[in-house]
C-alpha cells in the first residue's frame, strides 16, 4: 500500500468513526410542570397543555421528554413529595397513553416521586442533588430498569444559589465528584451502565459564566468516567453575558452551546428549543463526516 492510500484510509476510517460518535446523541424536551420555572414556568402545568407541548416536541425530533414538577433555580421554592406528584403523574400517565411510546424522565431528587413516575412510565431518573438530596432514591432507581442522570451541583441540597463559586481546576472537581457519586449509586445496586453523568452548567457550578464554557470546551475529559455524558445549557444563565440577555433572547448561544457538546463527545443534549437545537446539532455532526 502506498503511503498517501494509507492516508486515505485513515482518514476515511477516522471520519467514520467520528460521524458515529457524534451522531449518537439523543435530544431531550424539557417540559417544566411548574409555576416558577426560570423560561417556561406556568405554560404546561395542566395535563391538555402539558401533552400538546409533548406532541409537539416529539415532532420537532424529540427523543425523550423530561419532565419536572418542581424548579431548583436560584430563589426556588421547595415543594413537597405530595406537591410535586400531584403535578407530574397526571401528566406522565397522560403522555403514555397519548403517545404510548415516549420515553419519559422525571426531573426529581425525590425517591417517592421517582418510585411513583417509574411505575408510572418514566424510563430516566434525572437527580441534579446525584442521589444526595434523598438517601433512598439509588435504592428506588436499583429497584427497577431506570437510567439516572448524576448531577454536579456545588450546593448541597437541590436549591441552587447565585454564588460567584472559584476553582483551582474546575474539571477535576467536576470528575472527582461524579466519580464518587457514581461509586455510591453502584454500591447502592445500580448497575454501572445504567448511570449518566451531568457535569452542570451555569449556577449548579458557579455564577461565574467562564466555568461554563471551560466544561463545554473540555467535555471529552468526563468520558474518563465510562458513563453517557449529559448536557443541558438550554436558556442558562451563562448564555447572558456579555449582553446580559434575558432567557427568551438566549436560544443563539443555546443552539451553539449544545452543537459543541455534541462534538465533544455528549450523549444527551437537554432543552426547551427541540427544533432549533437538533438542527444545530445535526449541522455540527454532518462537519465532523
């Protein structure tokens, strides 16, 4: 073989394998059953709204719905496990009927919502505590087929702070503390590959917008971890700068920020723009072929 054919190749078998990679990544619809959500709060907490915003996010290329029945953004409101049932499972119950093969997570760090969203028809457990706002939840997810979605947060309950949080090496913090949340979720009985990290973005990891940016342009560092990587820069607060944007005018930034996620190797990009952000991504991945 000469040398340029053995380029050639190489580079065709490079770019192959670089398209499968990136190709394989799944686009998750934030549907917020809440009053206060930071974008969407108050707009699909009935069950008819709820799953005609799930129609149309499953025709906008959806691939999984995640829903929350209680904010944790800076200034939240906690709610109880009673609460915050009462506005998912309806709603959860809705969409399997309605599209009965939808895959469902629940946004909850709450075994009790999660246990009763499971035997409902949620397929994903997404905890943004990482199994530390409840110590049962590993136990509720080992029990049954569930995925889990693992959290960085630097505060230690579910409710988020606007804090201006500094790291020495903010990567090696993120991993550190995923690493030992997953130990516990394996030693709690949940199989290893049934766990998903999420690094964080905007205040779970500081108010401080750079720490963003640096995990999303160091994403490939968390596949040291062997576990799916999760994403979810949808509308957050880092987006803002340096204009100060507000929510509503920050899908720009959203759409760019996930289309590098998913080059750097994510496996689940959440957000409220389905539509939009499956076409930025799927752009990205047809550069990389």
């Amino acid at each position: 073989m000469y040398q340029g054919e053995f380029i050639t190749l190489v580079h065709y078998y490079t770019g192959t394998l670089l398209m499968i990679m990136n190709l394989n990544y799944q686009i998750v619809g934030v549907l917020n059953a809440t009053p206060d959500s930071y974008f969407d709060g108050g707009k699909f907490d009935q069950v008819e709204s709820a799953v005609k915003r799930v129609g149309e996010m499953l025709a906008d290329g959806a691939d999984i719905i995640d829903i929350g029945g209680e904010s944790t953004g800076p200034g939240s409101q906690e709610v109880s496990p009673e609460e915050e049932s009462r506005r998912v499972i309806p709603i959860i119950k809705a969409i399997k009927e309605t599209y009965p093969d939808a895959k469902i997570s629940i946004d909850t760090y709450k075994s009790q919502v999660a246990k009763e969203a499971i035997n409902s028809g949620a397929v994903i457990v997404n905890d943004v505590t990482a199994g530390r706002g409840d110590p049962e939840l590993f136990s509720v997810v080992a029990l049954s087929d569930a995925l889990i979605v693992l959290m960085y947060s630097k505060d230690d309950t579910a409710r988020t702070t606007i804090k201006d949080q500094k790291y020495d090496d903010v990567i090696a913090t993120i991993l550190s503390f995923l690493s030992e949340r997953k130990s516990a979720a394996v030693d709690a009985g949940i199989a290893e590959d049934r766990i998903i990290i999420d690094p964080g973005m905007g205040h779970f990891v500081s108010s401080d917008s750079s720490y963003s940016f640096k995990i999303l342009a160091e994403l490939e560092k968390f596949k040291k971890l062997n576990c799916p990587i999760y994403v979810s820069p949808s509308r957050k607060s880092f987006l803002a700068d340096p204009e100060n944007l507000k929510a509503e005018d920050r899908l720009p930034g959203t759409i760019a920020a996930s289309a590098l996620a998913v080059e750097h190797g994510a496996t689940y990009i959440r957000t409220h723009d389905v539509l939009d952000v499956r076409r930025g991504c799927e752009t990205a991945s047809r550069i990389l072929e």
